[in-house]
C-alpha cells in the first residue's frame, strides 16, 4: 500500500521515505487536529491508542474531557509526497469506550443504523473554494478577473487547478472535473463519490491539499462561504444514493425510486434543523440569499437548479439527489450524518416530498410560492439553531455532539451579536463583517 515495505509498523506497514504520521481527527468546525508521532508508534496508535489533552480542542471542550485516546484506522494510511510525512484518520475514545462528541464517531454510529435498515450510503460533493492574494489586511486582492467554466482569461490559476488535481490521488481522491466557477477568482474541483465515511475524509484531505497548493503559489485558498459581499459564495452541494444489497435502491421505473422520494421527503421535512449543521457558521447566511444561485426555498424538482433538492438527470447507477445547500464550512461527518437521518426518517415514516416545483422559484412572488407549499430556510444561524433544538430527528444524528454542538454554536452566534452591537450595525446585515473574516477565512 502506497509503496509501503519492510515490516514492524501498522502489521507491517512501514515507508523507508517517512519518518514521521500525522495522527488526524477533526473539532466540532470540521478543522483537522491532531498529532505528528514517528511512525515507529504507528502500531500503538492503531493497538492502544495515543493519548492526548482534548479540553482546549472546539468542541471537546470541559475538565473531564481532557484525557482523549486517538485510535488510527488503518485503512486511512496516506503519505503525504510534498510534505515527506505520512497520515491517519481515526476515531476519538474516552477510556475504553468511543467519546460521543467524536465527529468522525458520530457518523460511524449514522452508518451502522443505516446498514440496520440494510442501506449503504454513497455521497459526492462539489466543494468551491476562492484563490486570494492578502496583502496584510481584511482588503483581498482578486488574482484572476475569469468567470464560470472560462478556460483562458485566468492568470496562473489554471495551473493551481492542475497542480491540486495530480496532487489528489496520493491522498486517495480521483478528481473527475476542474473549472472556474462564477465568482472572479472562484473555483471547483469535484472528485469521485465514494462510501459516506471516505466521502466525508476526502473532504478534508481535499481542503489540505487545496490549501497547501495555494500557499506555495503566494495565494491563500478560503472556503469561508461568503468571503465578499457582492460576490457568488462557495457551496458543497452533494450527491446523496443509497445502495440495498449492491443495487442503488434510488433507481425507479420511471424516475426515483419509492425508497429515494421518501429519502427526500425526509430531507425537505427536516430541512431547517439541517441548515444548522450543513450551514453551520454566521457566514453561511450571507450566502443563502436570492440572486447567487445558492438555494433560499425549501422544493425539489427534476434538473431545477433552483430548488432546494435538485434530481439530476441520470442513467442507470447513476441515480441520486442533489442537496444543494450545504457549504464547505460544515464538518462533513456531522452534515453527512444529519442528513441521512434526515432521510432515513422519511424513508420509516414514508414521507411524501412536497413543494415539487420546476419553475425558477425566484421569480415567483410570495402568493404563487405558497400556492406550492414552498417553505423558506432560516436567515440566520440564531434561527437555525432554535429549529434545531426542535428536530428529533436531527438531534438524534448528532448523538453525543450534539450537546456540545448546540453549546458551541450558541455561543458563536452570541458572540456575533455583541459584535454588531458594539458596532452599531442591524442583526440582520447582509454585509460582510470584520468579525467573519477573522473567524472563517482562515478555516
């Protein structure tokens, strides 16, 4: 594996060209943390574990979650070529037993009550990221001037595409398509679905690669979802199949299958406690606005890009929905994790979707969208939150995060409020702020 020889490290994995593993996990943001051990601990990390002071990590927060246990999952072994070190993802242990705020943990528990229902599920995200050039304050200077899909008015962006692509595979990523997107200095590179779990890894693995690419150019990538006012922000929408005994159980005679309309029904049904964990920071709101393609209203249709849930055209396998308001800065093991119970739920309960639409739902008035039923997501995280606090269904996914979630997210959400009252600006300002740039930009 990964040119790995000689034997005594990982039951007998072991690189001759590193010395050191990054031992991964992520905080309650979705941000890598961990540890760098030499490799020769690799089979104590996979066996015992390797113990850590988890009470100042987000989200891991409290006196009596200061001694955590990383434990490695080996099929996750990476090296990491242009950093001549290796890494593993792995899980989060109190003891003898999984900590219950462990992200990574709490979508592993998601997976396992799916496989009891007897699904696999399958996800495929498009994650969009912004190339900037800082020059020391929050002013970002913009290094291409292209638009959607141009493929010659882009500086040396180009090139940054192509790099962070033939990077990808050594971290077990297979990118299917590079282009700019809409936004001047915007950009998308999807790589192929895969098992939610490995979906959710790669997710990570592709922002360090984004981010390490860019910095070697001078550039900063951000996948903050709103970096500037005015502009298109960064969504990760994604692709969501469930598969029954090696058979995508999305498939229907004519269209989606009974199994995938009650998936969906589930989804729109739980929409709005969603939107806290797949739109997750104060920032995400400024993007979910009318006139960036980003969705505001809770529909789905066949190939409507302006619903909330989009089905695709396909063929075959290739069956699925479209969730189209997530954005890059959701952990991805909560999201994907609060989604399929979302789904789930709706299969159990056999929910019906509603609000079917295949008009431009942003040129409707208000009186012909009540007409169909169609809802609207929350505007702010504050009002997100408070859904959230009321779904079962969604709570239930979180499973021991989501106390400290909710926590978490509270406070954040305070702490933006006094903000803007120390600066005299409205609660509901769509604008940009000081205070969001040095929040997210960086994560």
């Amino acid at each position: 594996m990964n040119g790995l020889s000689t034997s005594g490290v990982g039951g007998g994995l072991e690189s001759k060209r590193v010395g050191f593993i990054q031992l991964i996990f992520v905080d309650i943001n979705g941000v890598p943390k961990g540890m760098e051990v030499p490799i020769g601990r690799y089979d104590e990390a996979i066996d015992d574990g390797i113990a850590f002071d988890g009470s100042s990590i987000p989200g891991f927060e409290g006196i009596e979650d200061s001694d955590l246990i990383f434990k490695a999952d080996p099929s996750t072994y990476a090296e990491i070529p242009w950093e001549g070190t290796s890494r593993v993802y792995g899980y989060i242990y109190k003891g003898e037993r999984p900590y219950p705020a462990d992200p990574r943990g709490v979508l592993r528990n998601t997976l396992e009550e799916l496989e009891k229902a007897g699904f696999k599920a399958y996800i495929g995200p498009e994650p969009e990221f912004y190339l900037f050039k800082k020059n020391g304050s929050w002013e970002l200077q913009i290094p291409d001037s292209g638009g959607y899909f141009d493929l010659v008015t882009l500086d040396k962006a180009r090139g940054i595409r192509r790099e962070i692509a033939l990077h990808m595979p050594a971290l077990g990523l297979v990118p299917e398509v590079l282009h700019h997107e809409v936004g001047k200095a915007q950009h998308e590179i999807d790589f192929r679905y895969d098992e939610a779990l490995r979906t959710a890894d790669n997710i990570i693995s592709f922002k360090h690669i984004v981010k390490a690419t860019a910095e070697a150019h001078g550039l900063y990538a951000t996948f903050m979802p709103k970096p500037l006012y005015g502009f298109p922000g960064n969504g990760m929408h994604l692709h969501v199949s469930l598969w029954k005994d090696g058979e995508n159980a999305f498939i229907g005679e004519d269209g989606l299958s009974e199994t995938a309309l009650h998936f969906l029904g589930g989804v729109l049904a739980h929409a709005k406690a969603l939107t806290a964990v797949t739109n997750p920071t104060v920032n995400s709101y400024k993007r979910l606005v009318p006139g960036y393609e980003a969705p505001v209203y809770i529909s789905w249709g066949y190939r409507n890009r302006s619903a909330l849930v989009r089905v695709p055209a396909f063929w075959g396998n290739g069956a699925r929905i479209e969730y189209r308001c997530p954005d890059p800065s959701a952990n991805p093991y909560l999201a994907f994790a609060a989604i399929l119970m979302a789904g789930l739920d709706g299969i159990k309960r056999r929910i019906e979707p509603e609000a079917y639409v295949e008009e431009n739902v942003y040129e409707m008035n208000d009186s012909r969208r009540k007409s169909l039923g169609i809802d609207t997501l929350p505007e702010s995280l504050g009002e997100a939150l408070e859904w959230l606090k009321e779904d079962k269904a969604v709570k239930g996914a979180l499973g021991g995060a989501y106390r400290n979630f909710i926590a978490y997210k509270e406070r954040e959400w305070e702490e933006y409020i006094e903000y803007l009252g120390a600066k005299g600006l409205p609660e509901g300002t769509k604008k940009v702020t000081e205070w969001e740039l040095e929040r997210y930009f960086h994560i």
